[in-house]
C-alpha cells in the first residue's frame, strides 16, 4: 500500500507561482520502488470533472502536459526523496481547483487517464484571485 501527501497549496494572486510537493510512503514502499512508478497530477474544480495536468514517467523521466498548463507548470521528481513536485508559474484564476497527485506501479498506461492510476493524495486547494 502507497499513501501520498499533498502540501504547499494556498491563495495567490494572478501571475505568481506556487510549488506543490506530494510525498509517498508505505510500509513495504521502498525508494526503488517510486523511483519505478508513474506519477501524475490531476484538478478538479467544484462541479467540473478531474482534469489530467501533467505526469512523468519513470524511467528517463519524460513528461507530458495539458495544453491549458504547457509552458507554465513543470512536474519533477525527486526518487531519493519519493516526492514528486509541480511548479506553477503565472498562475491564472482558472487554474484554482484541488490538486491531486497520483502514482501507479505500471510503465505503459494512458498517462492522461484518471483509472490508470492506484494510489491518490487527499488534495490540496489552490486559489488563484484576479
């Protein structure tokens, strides 16, 4: 079993920055083992459905983004940490949603797509005012 933990949400205002760090742990979890995992972060915004926002994959570390955050937010991952972070730059009031990371043990999964992914952090706000 994997949790993950969400943190560094918050209010900013339009054009700054955030970073959000999302930590994972488990009893038989080992640093080889997230180092090996696919990992994601997904939005929701209140009645919209979960947004895909980036991921990266395990083994060179390629990443993939929506079109609406490309250029702006970054993902990274740190395996001698098990954290996966995600820069936000030039924050936009329509990027205000809860934020959500995600992990999955398998390589080769549709990476935009919210049922490929097993383990989930509870969330963090991010608010973004004009």
């Amino acid at each position: 079993q994997v949790q993950l933990v969400e943190s560094g949400g918050g209010l900013v205002q339009a054009g700054g920055s955030l970073r959000l760090s999302c930590a994972a742990s488990g009893r038989t979890f080992s640093t080889y083992s997230f180092s090996t995992y696919t990992l994601a972060w997904f939005r929701q915004s209140p009645g919209e459905e979960r947004e895909f926002v980036a991921a990266i994959r395990w083994n060179i570390g390629s990443t993939y983004y929506a079109d609406s955050v490309k250029g702006r937010f970054t993902i990274s991952r740190d395996n001698a940490e098990n954290t996966v972070y995600l820069q936000m730059s030039c924050l936009k009031p329509e990027d205000t949603a809860v934020y959500s990371c995600a992990a999955s043990p398998r390589h080769n999964v549709v990476i935009s797509k919210d049922y490929e992914y097993d383990y989930w952090g509870q969330g963090t706000q991010v608010t973004v005012s004009s």
